[in-house]
C-alpha cells in the first residue's frame, strides 16, 4: 500500500478483488447495556483473562454479525487471537508462531492485500494493522472513518459470518524497531537518549486526574499529550487533514525515535498511524506502556495540573 489509510471509496471500488482481504477488528468496551444485551458476552467477560485493561472489554464478533459488516469481511479476534493471553499485561502482542496462525486464520497469505477496520475511533483496527506491519507485512492499511463512516454514507452491509479464504501459511519477517521496551523508555524519559514520548490517553488520565485499572496516576516524565480521540474528526470519524495533525504532534522531534504508549498499547497504535501518516520516519509502540510502567514502584510518573 502507498498510504496507510484508504477511504471509504477506494475500499467500494476494490470491493471483490482479487488478493483483498477485509477485517473487522472491533472490540467492545464491557458496560451494562453490553451484558444485558448478551448473555454470551457476560459469559465471556467473566472468563477474560485478570490481565490489566483486558477485563473490561470483550471481542465484537457478536456486533459484527448482528449488526453487520462491510460486505465480505472477516473478523480479526484482536483479544484471543492477536494478543498473548498469557502475558502479564492484557493486549501484549503475539510471538511469531501465534501471530502467522492468526493471519493465516483470516485468510492473509504474504501476497495478500488487508485492510482493517473497526466501529470505533479507529485504534482496534490501527492495533492489527501495527502488528502487520512489525511482523513484515507492509501491503496492510486502515480503513479511513471505519466502520461509522461507512455506514453513514448508506454503503452496503452484509450480515453473519464470513469465513476466512484458506490460505497455506504467513510467514513472518520480525521488525523489531517498530517496538519499544520499558529500559529505552526510560533512556528517552531519563534525557539520557534522543526521542519523544507520545502518551495516547485522554487528557484526564495525562494528568493523573483518573488512573484506570492501574495501581498509580500520571504519565510517563517529558511525555506530549496526544489523546487519540483528538486524531479523528467526529463528524466524520475520518483521521484529521495532515495539516492539523502535524498541529497536534508539533512538540516531537522531526528526526528522532517517537514512541507512542498508553495504557495497553491500543490507542498508543493511533498515534503511530497519525505519525507514520505524517511521515516520521522512526516510530515504535511502547507495548507494555503505562500498565507495564506504573507496576513498577521505581519508574517515575509525573501527575499535572
């Protein structure tokens, strides 16, 4: 792909294509009206993993086939499937073996053309799309507005299960730049290495105001706040013009290491999408991010007003 992002209209032209392979990687934050409305996803939620945040939100396979999807897409399970259940974190990313089963799984072969989307703000779908892209596969993009901006435009739906093409493998060639580990967060937090240090989370949490499931409040030392609601307009839930998103990331370096994080790497993904839209040239995701962070009663959190 020459861009990370296609619009609604490039995806309804290329609807059928050969080699294209549509997913729909929504999760759903868990909340009454979800339980009441599914017995199944409060069945689910009780038997998710205690790993932090991943508790309090369940796969949208269910919304998905329901509520329906763009025509011929697959579903991308992002909790079971493209997440180590196993990690100490909810939402850790996958090793190799598991990520080629998984991208097997929706019928992605190395030949492949994915493009990703979600019925939110865009950062389930960005997820899949990071992991693609640090497992080798380049020929991967986001579906601009996702699902909200697709419906809104009276584009087709499909509704039920679409089952993935069968494909023989995917195999996959490891990027590991396009991650960032807790003692190199700390070199850039530190001054010690050049970077920038993008938090994703609402301003709330960047202040230390609210802290989620974590067991202490603020952000990481020397971090830009860059929530990932503020990437997309709400109008149209397509990401903002170039323009105002180099607005919104004026404060990183242009040509240093900038690595986004968040709470579990979700919306910290937004962020690198924004950044790789604008051309920077080294992002990375901190996976761990302020989850992994915050544990550690010797890592400094900066709380502000």
């Amino acid at each position: 792909m020459s861009t990370p992002l296609v619009s609604t209209q490039w995806l309804a032209d290329h609807l059928g294509s050969d080699g294209l392979v549509i997913a729909d990687a929504t999760v759903l934050p868990v909340t009454a009206a979800v339980l009441a409305a599914s017995p199944l996803t409060a069945q689910l939620t009780a038997q998710t993993s205690g790993a932090a945040d991943a508790a309090s939100y369940v796969s949208g396979d269910e919304e998905y086939m329901v509520n329906g999807h763009v025509p011929g897409a697959v579903f991308a399970d992002l909790i079971d499937e493209f997440s180590d259940n196993g990690g100490r974190f909810g939402f850790a990313r996958p090793n190799t073996e598991q990520f080629e089963s998984a991208a097997a799984g929706l019928g992605v072969d190395n030949q492949t053309t994915l493009i990703v989307y979600d019925n939110a703000l865009g950062q389930w779908a960005a997820r899949i799309w990071w992991l693609f892209r640090s497992f080798g596969h380049e020929n991967v993009a986001v579906l601009d507005g996702g699902l909200r901006k697709w419906v809104a435009e009276d584009r087709p739906i499909e509704l039920g299960y679409v089952a993935a093409r069968p494909v023989e493998l995917f195999a996959a060639r490891e990027q590991p730049e396009r991650w960032a580990d807790k003692a190199s967060v700390s070199s850039i937090a530190s001054g010690a290495s050049a970077g920038s240090l993008v938090c994703g989370l609402p301003h709330r949490e960047f202040r230390g105001d609210t802290r989620g499931n974590r067991p202490r409040a603020g952000h990481i030392p020397h971090s830009i706040s860059v929530p990932a609601s503020r990437l997309v307009d709400h109008d149209t839930n397509a990401f903002l013009p170039a323009r105002e998103l180099q607005q919104l990331f004026a404060a990183v370096e242009p040509n240093a290491r900038a690595v986004t994080y968040c709470a579990a790497g979700i919306a910290a993904a937004s962020g690198a999408l924004a950044l790789t839209v604008l051309g920077h040239p080294e992002v990375s995701i901190y996976d761990g991010s302020l989850n992994e962070w915050a544990a550690d009663e010797n890592a400094p959190l900066v709380a502000s007003p």
